[in-house]
C-alpha cells in the first residue's frame, strides 16, 4: 500500500477565476503550484482545508503577469522559503519575469521558455505558447509517474499545439471563461467584451466545447472547468458544454467537475500506472519456497521525489 501511495498524483485546483488562480501538482507529500494569484494567506489556508497542509512546495510555474495569476509571488516566496528553510524557485518565462510589477516580484526568479521542457525532481514540466494578450504566456503540461496533467487557460483561441497537450492529459484543468450570449448582453464596456471575445483573450464555452470535442483522448480521466467568468458564465452553461464536447468526443467516462473562485476544490487523485517505463518482465522461474529472501522493496519507493529542492 505504501508504493501505491507514493505514486498518487494529486491535482487540487484552490481558486480558478478573474480574482486568483493557484493549483497544486504533485504527490500527497510534494509538488509544484501553478500561478499564486490569490494571497499567501489564502495559498496556505486552502491547502490545509483539503488536507494538503503539509505539502512541501518545490517550485511555483507562473503562466503570465495577469495579476490574477501572481499577485502573492512575493510574499508567497518569502513565507515558502522560512516555512521550507530553502529559496523555492518560482519559474517564468523571461517575458513574463521582465513585465511583473515589480511589487509582485519573488526572490528566486528562474527563467523557462515555451517549448524547451526540463525536469524539477520527478516532475517532468513542459511549457507550452497560449494565446493570450500579454508578453510571453504559457500553459503547463506536467508528468509525474506517467500521468500528465494540463494547465490550459487564459487563451483567446486554440491552436493544433494546444490541442496535442490537451490530447495527451490524464486530467484537463480548461479554461470555460464565458457564455458568448452572457457576454455580449452583460455589464462590460464594450472594448472589454472585444478583448476578452478576442483571439488573444479568453475561450468561450463553446470554444472549449469544440477543442474537447477535437482533442480529448480516452486517456483523459478528469476535466476540471476553470476561468469561469462571474458575470459571463454559469458553472451549469459550462458543464453543459464539457458535456456535450466530451460526447462529441465518444467520453463517457470522464469526471467533470467546476473549479470555484471561492473555494478549493477536493484533490483528484489519480493513481499511476503501475510499472510506467520498466521493459516488460519475463517471465521468472517458480521461487523454491523457504529458500530465497524476501524480494527487496522496489528503489522507487525510497526515492525522495524531489532531490535539487527538497
Ligand atoms: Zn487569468
Ligand atoms: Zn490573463
């Protein structure tokens, strides 16, 4: 049982939306945050209210400068690093690192660029191009065990390199920012309803029905709908809409489930697969009974997950 534990992947969305974005990535012990666009406080709060309070935290992956997404880098880096005795590395594409305001700034920046993918511990991480209104954005595909979780969000379209990352995912977390209908009878000045309908905006409902309906695999396990708009969206629009994208998609047995600005979301947990990259086994001789000693626990298990940061 202890094995099986430790190849958990956990994916716990802690606020999705225009207000703050933070999602945790990694084992039940270990991982990576995705954005810190809510305050620390908050950041700590919500993984302890899901059981995650333990966790250690090996490095923060920011898609962009939005402030939604990075608004306690910061503070979040100075409290991470007392809390865990070591800087912990928040990565940025070099765009996005030379727009930040400078209030929001961490200690210990490192740079990544979309399309060079590098390694942080187990967690494979690949960075990826969205299109999206400011210097240098990305999504975030992250492999741990095999299993290949997407962070895909703030896009303004979808393009084919989108749609392979979404392909590949065990668990989606996807923008449904906005109901198009919503959007243009709602409150927002016009040049905002322009810029968020935009190709380097925002996917709309129907938009993330159609890259669902082209893209999602029978590997996808869980799609969690994330960005929703407060004023332009309805968590009932949006999982309709996953709904009939997965149907298009001939899914029937994925879990659909609506992150919240509000609250955390409880952790997806998928289990890896149990022998991801040995070479198939042959096949052994019957073991004489008494004589041979107990088989050794695999190395595996004994491996801390993360040995640069942890
Ligand atoms: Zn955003
Ligand atoms: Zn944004």
């Amino acid at each position: 049982m202890d094995l099986l534990f430790h190849r958990d992947v956990v994916v716990a969305n802690l606020a999705s939306g225009s207000r703050g974005n933070c999602t945790y990535v990694g084992s039940p012990t270990q991982g990576v945050l995705i954005d810190c666009g809510l305050s620390t406080k908050q950041v700590l709060q919500r993984l302890d209210q899901i059981g995650l309070g333990k966790v250690r935290i090996n490095g923060v992956m920011i898609t962009h400068e939005h402030t939604d997404h990075v608004a306690s880098a910061r503070i979040l880096s100075d409290r991470l690093r007392k809390r865990q005795g070591k800087p912990v590395p928040f990565h940025m594409t070099r765009g996005t690192a030379s727009n930040l305001n400078p209030r929001c700034a961490p200690a210990d920046v490192v740079p990544i660029a979309a399309g060079i993918s590098f390694t942080l511990g187990a967690l494979k991480i690949d960075p990826f191009r969205l299109p999206h209104d400011v210097a240098d954005p990305v999504g975030y595909l992250i492999s741990l065990h095999d299993v290949n979780v997407g962070v895909i969000t703030d896009l303004g379209r979808t393009t084919r390199l989108v749609e392979q990352q979404l392909s590949r995912c065990d668990v989606a977390v996807l923008e449904f920012n906005h109901d198009e209908q919503m959007l243009m009878d709602g409150p927002y000045p016009w040049a905002l309803k322009q810029r968020v309908r935009s190709a380097h905006g925002h996917l709309s409902n129907d938009e993330s029905e159609a890259l669902v309906a082209a893209s999602a695999t029978p590997r996808l396990k869980h799609l969690i709908l994330a960005h929703l708009s407060e004023e332009n969206n309805r968590p009932e629009l949006a999982l309709a809409a996953a709904a009939r994208g997965l149907h298009r998609a001939g899914l029937r047995r994925v879990e659909v489930c609506v992150a919240s600005q509000r609250q955390p979301m409880g952790p997806v947990e998928v289990r890896a697969p149990t022998e991801p990259s040995k070479p198939p086994r042959r096949a052994r001789p019957p073991a004489r009974p008494h004589t041979q000693p107990p088989a050794p626990r695999p190395r595996e298990a004994q491996l801390p997950l993360f040995s640069r940061y942890s």
